[in-house]
C-alpha cells in the first residue's frame, strides 16, 4: 500500500493477486488521503508550537506572534517537515539496528530505500517486532517524506513570487507604464488603476479578469454614473 515492496512477501495465488490488485489501489488512494490530512494537521499544531518557542524570549504579543505565523507559514511547515523526516529517520536506523541486528551503514541504507518506495528488497524488516514496528513507520516516514518534498516546492515557489512582488514595488515607473496603467485612457492614473497594474505584474490577477469585473460593474451602474449607488441596484 505504500508502494515499498520488499519483495520477501508475495501473493502467490489468483485470487490473492486479483485481492492484491485491488486493495493496491484502494489502500493507497484511502490510506494517502487519511494519512495526508493527519500529516498537515500534526505539522500545522507543531509549527504553531515552533513559531512561539521561537518568540519565547521576545516580548511579542499573540497578535505579532500569529501576524509572523501566517508571514511564514509554509517556511515554518518546512522545517517542521524536515525535523520530524530526521527523526523518523533516526529512529527507523536505530530500530533496524536493534531488531535486525544490521550494521549501522545496512541500517541507514535500508531506511533510505524503504522511505523513498524503493524497497529493492536486499535488506528488510524480517523478525516478528520488526514487521510490526514497520507497519506504523513505514507508514509515517513515506506520509512525511512526500509532504517535506510538497513544501519544499512550496517554499520555492512562495519565494519566487516574494521576490517578483519586490521587484514589482521597488522597479522605477516608466512612461509606457503610466500608459499600460491608463485603463479608461483619460491621461491620469488614479490609485485604483495603479493598484490593478501592479497586481497585474504580480501575477495576481490578469486582463481578463479585470476586463470580466468591469463589464460586470458596467452592467451594475444603470445611470452610467461611473459610481454604484443604492439607486443603481435597486434598477438593476
């Protein structure tokens, strides 16, 4: 179900292989889903806890402590993600080492091969406890490893899109964006049109949108006013 295979257990019979087949994907689709949504809610819990160690020795309200949080909060989930992969990595070696009696570098390896899905099967939990133990960890340890890598790719992201809303604030104004920004062509940019040009480089909104919100505030504004009153909706 976490898609490791060892290999060392196999279904041998027919029925057992067309079993196999189907719970392959039902357990994975099933036990994915459940076991994401536990991640995210232990990782969210532990990267509030983060937050306020972190602060612990600053004099910092709840309300600057929660405004930081949500600033950061996937780079938060990040190292949360990353400190407990260590730990289950960690503990997966030491319990290897243990259980299986394997050396410490079999151990590592062995544990890098089963959180990754690789499971090439050389070296697996074998003994009784071992199988057990392996059945909660393998579980957490592949949850937690997809989720590291689910961050990771959002803390790039977010990264990148802070980095252009920099740019986009800091960069000096030319005359052609005076112009791009002109939306109703009278020659003068309000601050509405300003604000909808520069979301526009953010990548938050694009043309179309706004071309959509103003056809729909032209419907709206029955006395062409170019304002919406009480009057104007109670015609439209």
């Amino acid at each position: 179900m976490t898609t490791v295979g060892y290999g060392d257990l196999v279904p041998e019979t027919h029925l057992a292989k067309l079993f196999a087949c189907a719970f392959v994907f039902t357990g994975l689709a099933l036990g994915g889903l459940i076991l994401s949504r536990a991640a995210d809610y232990i990782v969210e819990k532990q990267e509030l806890f983060l937050v306020k160690a972190m602060h612990w020795h600053e004099k910092a309200g709840p309300a600057e402590i929660l405004k930081d949080f949500e600033t950061n909060k996937v780079k938060y989930k990040f190292i949360v993600a990353l400190t407990l992969l260590l730990m289950l990595i960690i503990v997966g070696t030491i319990s290897l080492s243990l259980m299986e009696n394997q050396g410490f570098v079999d151990a590592f390896y062995c544990v890098c091969a089963t959180i990754t899905t690789l499971g090439y099967g050389d070296q697996s939990f074998s003994t009784g406890i071992g199988r057990v133990f392996a059945v909660f960890w393998i579980l957490c340890s592949t949850i937690c490893l997809a989720q590291f890598f689910l961050y990771l790719a959002e803390l790039y992201t977010e990264d990148r899109q802070r980095s252009l809303v920099d740019w986009v604030i800091t960069r000096k104004l030319t005359f052609s964006d005076l112009e791009g920004a002109d939306l109703d062509q009278d020659q003068v940019v309000s601050a509405a049109e300003f604000i909808l040009y520069k979301l526009k480089e953010m990548g938050k909104i694009n043309q179309k949108d706004i071309s959509l919100l103003m056809d729909r505030f032209k419907d709206l504004d029955v006395d062409g006013s170019g304002t919406l009153t009480k009057a104007d909706l109670m015609l439209s």
